[in-house]
C-alpha cells in the first residue's frame, strides 16, 4: 500500500502503474482514486505511466476533520509531485478533481512539471447562482444536498449515483451491480469530508485563474450531464482558457468515465501522446 505524508502530517494513498510519461488522475466527489480502474488498466497497457491518489477524506486516505478546501487539496496534489518526483505530466481532474487541476495550474506549476491537464465533467469554472453569475445552480440545491446527506447518507449517494450515469426509468447505461459498487465506493468516504466538499466544489470560483493557464488544456463534457451542466461549466472552461480543446460527448451522462470509457480513453491517449492537434492560444 503506497503512501505519502503531506506537510500537514495527512498520509495520502495512491496506486502507481506501469512506466512511460505520467498520467496522474483527480477523482470526483464523493468517490476515490479507484474509480479510474478503467483507465488505468487500459492505458498503462499503452505504455502509459497511470498515477491515481485518493483525496483526504475519500476511500484510503486520512480523513481528518477539515483542511477540505482547495487551497489545501491543491497543495496535496502538488506534494504528490513532488514526492514521485514526477515530470513531463498530464494531470486528468473529473469533476471536483478539475478544481485541484485548476488550483494546481494557476499556484503551483511553477517547476514546470505539468505540460498538459484534460478537465472531465469538470466543475470548473464555477458552480453556484451568484450575483454576477446568475446562471449558475441555484444555492439552494446545494444546502439541500448537504441536508440529505446529514438525514440519509446511503439514499442520497443512491439517487446520486443513478444521475451521475444518467440511468432513466426505462433505460440504463450501467449494471445494478456498478451502480451498487459505486454507492459502496462513496460510503466509503469520511461523512465530514463528504459535506465539506459540496461547500468546495460548488462556490469556489476559478474564473479568474483560467486565462492564467499556460499548459494545453483538453475540455471534455457530455452535453447530458445533469449533475455538472456543460452550459456553466465545460463551455466556460473551454472558452477561459487560452488554446483549450473542447470536445462535447453527444448524450454523454457525467460519468462518462464508465459509459464513454472507448471514446474518453483515446482521447486521453491521443492528447497525452501528443496525437492531438493543439489550437493555438490567441495573442
């Protein structure tokens, strides 16, 4: 079991496969590193180097009891780093892991060791209905999350869950048994670092930080998802920041990790290997 201790005595998990130039992965709220497993088996079988940690508060990491803003879980991902001492890396944030991505890029990067970030589902740029952001979600939405979660943890991650891959009445994209392992995966989390994190990935605003990203940056969402919608998140993105790609998933769910998983898989690759054909950011 491989760990590290950050500088606030926090011992951090993550698994560290295969050899060639790094792809470290940023799980999504309220999951941990293992929801990667279909990109981490497969792309390591390219030839890829696959780096994927569990966030403090998630799966098998620490779980103190605050230090849940991204402040702090940015400087977690940068004490990663440079604890592998890692260079040439194309960091992968999906959804609230887009944050760490944006938080690393814009106050940490100054070693250079990241070239490249794909922003998944991301959160980025900013979440929450605010007064110079009015088409954001609502922050009603939010406390009621934070609510249900206090009342009823497993209802809420069910429910969750079955948006998060878009299972409809009369369709699903994914087994019982997936949505089960999943439910599973989340509970597995600290119920304090699960509540603090609605507060982080809702209403922290990255606007700001993304035209000072100086890295080709891949932006893919799914124009279905309706956990992050791609309107307030994934365009914005994509329009923030200078050079970005955009790559819209026709029908695409949030995690479009699992369902998208052939599609999100080459597309990772290509970008990480340098296939990708790279817009040229605006003067």
């Amino acid at each position: 079991m491989s760990t590290f201790q950050t500088t606030d005595g926090q011992n951090i998990y993550y698994e560290d496969w295969g050899r060639g130039q790094p792809i470290v992965f940023i799980h999504g709220w309220p999951l941990s590193g293992a929801m990667w497993e279909y990109q981490m088996v497969e792309l390591t079988g390219r030839g890829h180097r696959c780096i994927a940690y569990d966030r403090r508060g998630f799966g098998n990491s620490d779980k103190p009891y605050d230090g849940y803003a991204f402040d702090r879980l940015g400087l977690d991902l940068a004490e990663l780093l440079e604890h592998l001492d890692l260079s040439n890396v194309t960091l992968v944030g999906f959804s609230m892991g887009g944050g760490e991505v944006v938080e690393y890029l814009a106050r940490h990067n100054h070693n250079g060791r990241v070239t490249k970030a794909v922003l998944a589902s991301s959160v980025v740029p900013l979440l929450v209905q605010t007064g110079d952001h009015p088409d954001g979600v609502e922050p009603h939405v939010f406390y009621g999350m934070i609510e249900d979660l206090r009342d009823d943890r497993p209802a809420f991650l069910t429910t969750f869950a079955e948006t998060f891959f878009g299972v409809g009445v009369l369709t699903s994209p994914i087994s019982m048994p997936m949505l089960a392992a999943t439910c599973e995966l989340a509970m597995r989390a600290s119920p304090k670092a699960t509540i603090e994190c609605v507060t982080t990935f809702s209403s922290t605003d990255f606007r700001k930080d993304l035209a000072t990203i100086k890295v080709p940056v891949l932006v893919i969402h799914g124009d279905a998802d309706k956990t992050v919608p791609i309107e307030i998140t994934g365009e914005k993105a994509a329009a923030g920041i200078p050079g970005a790609i955009f790559k819209r998933y026709g029908g695409a769910p949030h995690g479009l990790f699992y369902t998208d998983r052939d599609t999100f898989n080459d597309d990772i690759d290509a970008f990480h290997s340098g296939r990708t054909k790279l817009r040229v950011a605006a003067e």
